[in-house]
C-alpha cells in the first residue's frame, strides 16, 4: 500500500529515531550490575548471595489471604477506588506507633505514605535539589539512591565509612570544601542502621554529631532507615537521627523490609511545611500509594500477628548472618576482611588487591556464585575490590557453598 513504511523503520529517512533525542539524563537509566545479575541468578546451580530480599516466607500467608479477601468482600468500591494523595486516615498513626519502637516520637500530620521508600527517596531529592547541586553521601551507598540523584542530575560526593558509619567531621569537612569550591550542597544521604551495602551501623555519638553538623550548616538529612526494626540484638536499639532533630532530618521508612515489598508501601516523616510540599510532589506522579496496598499494611501492622512474624523473621537472618561469618572464617584466604553486622541483611567484603583482579562478578559468575560488585555503589563506578554480599533469603547451606566457591574463585 502506497506511504506504508518498510518493517521496522520508526522514522522518515534522514530523521534521527526517538533514542536519538534523548534527555541527557536518559543516560542515567541504564541497567546496574545488581539489576543485571537477577536472571543470572536463576540459573540452575547458581547461588545468589547479590539480592537484598526478605524472607516472606516468615509471614501468616493464611492470615494475610483472609484479610484481603475480607478487605475485598466488605469494602471493595473503597479500597479499589482513588484515593487520598496523603495516604489512608489510619496509615499515619500506625507509622508513629512503628517510629516510636525506634524512640522517634512524631505526629501523623508529619507522615507523608509513599508508594514505597525508594519513591520516597525521589521525592525528597527532588524537593531539595536542583540540577547541579552536590548530594554528600557514604562511599559506598545504596545503588538505587544513585539511580535518582543520576536521574535528577546531582553530582554525588562520597564520603568513606568505616567499622562506625560515616565520620561527622569529614563530612563537615566535604560539605565546607564543597561550599568553598563554590558547589551547593542542601542534602546529606545516610543509610545509618545497617548499612546498605556494608552491614556497618552508625555509632550513637557519630548519629549525634552528624546531626550537628549538618543543622549548623543548613543542610538536610535524609535518613534512608528500612532495616531499623531488624537488629539482632532486639533491646538494644541507637536512636533514629530523625529523634534527634525533625527539623533538620527528614526520615524515610517502608513496610518493605517488616511486611512485604511486594505492595509498594512506605512513608516520610518531616516537618509540616515540608511534609505537604511532599504530598503536592507525590501526587504529580503517583496520585496516590496503592489503597489496597495500604490498607493491607493497615491491617496487618494493627494486628496481633506482625511481631511474631518480625521475630521470626529476623531470627532467621540472625541465623544465616552466623552462617555467613563462619563460612566466611573458613573459606576466605588471608587478606580479605568483613564487616559483621548487627542486624540487617548485608556483609561487606575487602579482598587483597592482588586476588581482585578483573571482572569479580563475573569471575564469580563463571563459579557459580551471583555477588554485587562494590564498584555499582559508587556514583561514578569505579574499580573496586569489595562485594556485598546478602544473607537476608539465601538458606544456610547455599550460604556456606556460595561463600566456598567465593573462596575457591579467590585462591584460583
């Protein structure tokens, strides 16, 4: 037929196709190496040791199954409807009763809900900063928070950790050498408990005097803390940094690490004047978190069955941390050095430079184990001779193996 074009031609000869008028952020969204190894992972035979996954297993299925089922029999044009952009009435006040478990008292006019943490990240950042503008950060960080300060065009500044998390006075000292430097810097990222990728937990001190620092010189927390409810050691528990000043801190939560990831649930706690920008923000993208999604964590959080969950859950990734330290004791050879967390889901390794050679994730690929390269969590993807490696849903003996062939593809 006459003006039919030839298969496959998007475009008039001569017009560059639509990837060639891509935003210079377009860049920005490209697979990570963490994204990349999950259908590796589904090899058979391989062992991942990469993905930060809950143990879902944990949770009342039978329980869960009936109160959807009752949520969709008894209210169903309600929860399957449009809803609210601030989140359902009750959402909120259940949110505090969890800050509160971690001494963050707050009202649930503070509590913006949001399609889960990572949205929540997104929305936070993009409040704050404008293209150009510096994100301080920890080096290393979590690869999904560099995926939106890549997005929104922010240059991120590492700021190392140690056995103790971030040290509050290079960070002042980055954020003043910045400045300096003639760089804006509104915003200091931290995953403080547990740390993602290395398992460290900010010490009490530093979570005081990073506090500090950051309110003495204008610039806003963001505290990234979903595995704050997952300490081994149940009664003894650091205080948020969001406890420690609301004002300056702006606090990220999710249902994702205590519930389930699966429904996209999450929150912010902030300052009211900010909180409602949030929602104006939230609202242009999202018009509103999942209701039914909501009103499942709703339910189960309000319920009797969620701390015993919780405490079987962590109690498993108690044991497969404890799996993971002795395997790594055995298998690992001299040079290399681990961090032993506290709670969480990660552990991260420091190989001798001389057995880092080469491509890691594939050398460990080609043994038959999946790991994250410690280059992913940097923003600029350089060489790195670390690797996270997770315990949180990996059974015990794949745990001992995985970290076997680690060793093995060490010594090779």
């Amino acid at each position: 037929m006459s003006g039919t074009a030839p298969a496959g031609r998007t475009s008039a000869p001569g017009v560059p196709g639509p990837a060639a008028l891509f935003a210079r952020r377009a860049e920005q969204f490209r697979p990570s190496p963490v994204r990349a190894v999950f259908e590796i992972a589904m090899r058979p035979g391989m062992i991942s040791l990469a993905g930060g996954n809950p143990d879902t297993g944990a949770l009342p299925h039978a329980v869960l199954a009936g109160t959807a089922a009752r949520l969709l029999a008894e209210r169903g044009p309600e929860v399957l409807q449009y809803g609210s952009g601030a989140g359902i009435e009750r959402l909120p006040e259940l949110v505090c009763r969890l800050m509160d478990l971690e001494g963050a008292a707050t009202d649930p006019g503070r509590i913006q809900i949001t399609a889960g943490s990572q949205a929540g990240i997104d929305l936070v950042v993009k409040l704050f900063c404008d293209p150009g503008d510096v994100v301080v950060a920890e080096g290393p960080t979590y690869v999904g928070a560099l995926g939106v300060f890549g997005s929104y065009e922010f240059a991120v500044s590492h700021v190392d950790v140690d056995d103790d998390g971030l040290d509050p006075e290079a960070v002042a000292e980055r954020i003043d050498a910045l400045r300096a430097a003639g760089r804006t810097v509104k915003l200091v990222y931290t995953v403080p408990t547990f740390h993602n990728p290395t398992g460290v937990t900010l010490s009490e001190e530093r979570r005081r005097r990073l506090v500090a620092v950051c309110a003495e010189r204008g610039v806003v927390v963001l505290e990234d803390d979903p595995y704050g409810l997952l300490g081994f050691d149940r009664e003894h528990r650091l205080p948020s940094l969001y406890s420690l000043d609301p004002e300056t801190v702006v606090h990220l939560g999710s249902f994702s690490k205590i519930f389930s990831p699966g429904l996209r649930v999450g929150w912010i706690a902030a300052s009211p004047a900010v909180r409602s920008r949030l929602q104006i923000a939230a609202e242009a993208v999202t018009i509103h978190p999942s209701v039914l999604g909501q009103e499942l964590a709703a339910e189960y959080v309000g319920g009797e069955h969620w701390r015993p969950a919780l405490d079987r859950a962590v109690a498993r990734y108690r044991s497969r941390c404890a799996a993971m330290m002795a395997a790594l004791e055995e298998h690992m050879p001299e040079g290399v050095r681990w961090t032993r967390p506290a709670g969480g889901f990660f552990t991260w390794l420091d190989l001798d430079p001389a057995r880092a050679h080469g491509d890691l994730l594939h050398r460990a690929i080609d043994h038959g184990v999946v790991v994250v390269p410690g280059g992913a969590c940097y923003a600029d993807a350089r060489p790195s001779t670390s690797l996270r490696l997770a315990f949180s849903a990996a059974a015990e003996e794949d745990i001992a193996e995985g970290v076997r062939r680690l060793g093995r593809m060490l010594r090779a």
